[in-house]
C-alpha cells in the first residue's frame, strides 16, 4: 500500500512503514496524520506482520511538524484537531503489539525525534542529527518527548536534551542510552534488518506480552509486576508453541 505521504511495504513478516515527503524532510502535516491513523490500524489487523521497520525517505527521518503548518496555527479548532490525530499515531504505535525497529538517517527534530524513540529499538547512523527543538521555538515539548527522555536517560539528561534544545549525533545518542544502537551510514540499512529478522524468528505472543510487561513496569510497585508476569505466564505455559519449543530445548 502506498499514499502521498506513507508508503507500507510487507517483506514476509517484515514491514517497512516510510514516511514519504522527502522534499521538506518527511514533515509531518495533517494529510500525512491521516494516513499514519489509517496504515496503523492496517497493521493492527494484519496478524502476519510480526515486526515494523519505521523510517524515512529520501535520507532524512523527518525534521517534525511541517513547519508552514505551525506558521499558520491561528485557527485553533484545526490545530487541536492536528494534535489530537497526533496523540492518536502515538498511542498506536505504543500500544501495538509487534516490535518496532526505528531506523534514523539524515534529520530527526522535534515531533520527529520523540516519534524515533516510540521505538523498542532505535537505530541511528552516526551522523543522525537529533534535536528536542521545541523550546528554541517557544513550544511545548510533544510526542511523547516528556514519557520517553526521562525513562531513558534519566532526570537530568533529559532536562539537559530539552531545556536547551541542542543538537546531538546519533553517536552521541547511543553513548547517552537514548537509542539502542549507532553505526556508519553505509552499515545502517543492514543494521536494522539484522535485528527485524532476529525478531522476527520470535514467536509473536512472546515479543507482545514481554513489551507490554516492560512498558507497564514503569507504572507498578515490584509485587504489582511480579502478579503480572506470573498470572500472564499461567496462560503461556499451557501454549502449544511453548510446549514445542521446550521439547526442542530438552532434545539438546
């Protein structure tokens, strides 16, 4: 399937979602909102598709909201609708249940950066250029840019990142514990298959519940956590695929 703005590609149990406006570095703007909305729920619905390699064409991640969008933010029902259809892509791609695999080059500012950590594994080529730009341009941080910075490096890192709004390397991401890995550019593409197809071998129930463990961790007590994993993990040991596996491991 393709759009104007999106482009959804299935290699086997692979799928590459790419955002397509090269020609304003993937600028997100309502139209490409839309779309996102619509390809996500095909996703959703598409229980042969077990991990998501989320990029952008034309050798930039996307550098955020369309910028002629913002300038022109003086209607204020239109803008809200713009940032509740944002809301909307982030609460899909967090709550969906296969793996996704960001592949960063070129740009990713602002909107764009915090949609690149909505990622369970970002890869960056060492030249990426990340940047929490909104406070250079008198906005709110969004994206989810106040859930995911401090999670990931902690307070005072994600103050340093947002408060002053610098730019940083996709080098400089790895070492800080924002991304999970950073290579040359010409590595980067290989890089990211590599880990969709370690991915995909996994068995889909696994890789959805261990997400989803992980990700609601954060909001638990320790005894809260443990009840979770042992009343999920009831259900799964009674799996077929379980019983299988185990077999195979017992063989050994």
């Amino acid at each position: 399937m393709s759009s104007e703005s999106i482009i959804l590609e299935k290699d086997g149990p692979i799928c590459n979602l790419i955002m397509n406006r090269p020609s304003v570095m993937n600028a997100i703007d309502a139209s490409m909102v839309e779309c996102f909305k619509s390809v996500l729920e095909k996703i959703e619905n598409d229980k042969t598709i077990k991990v998501i390699i989320l990029s952008g064409a034309g050798g930039n991640f996307s550098s955020g909201a369309d910028l002629n969008l913002l300038a022109n933010a003086d209607y204020a029902p239109e803008t809200l609708n713009m940032l509740r259809g944002l809301r909307k892509v982030m609460l899909q791609l967090h709550n969906l249940d296969q793996p996704i695999v960001t592949k960063v080059r070129g740009v990713a500012y602002g909107f764009g950066a915090n949609l690149a950590l909505a990622g369970d594994f970002v890869v960056s080529s060492n030249n990426a250029r990340f940047s929490e730009v909104f406070v250079n341009i008198n906005a709110m941080i969004d994206g989810g840019g106040s859930y995911y910075l401090p999670r990931l490096v902690g307070l005072a890192k994600a103050k340093e990142l947002a408060l002053l709004g610098e730019e940083f390397s996709g080098k400089e991401a790895k070492e800080i514990g924002l991304i999970y890995k950073s290579v040359d550019e010409n590595e980067l593409d290989a890089a990211v298959l590599e880990v969709a197809k370690k991915l995909s071998k996994k068995e889909p129930a696994a890789l959805s519940l261990i997400k989803e463990a992980l990700d609601n961790s954060l909001h638990m007590s320790f005894s809260e956590a443990l009840e979770w994993e042992f009343s999920h993990q009831a259900i799964m040991i009674q799996s077929k695929e379980h019983k299988t596996l185990l077999k195979k491991l017992l063989k050994r």
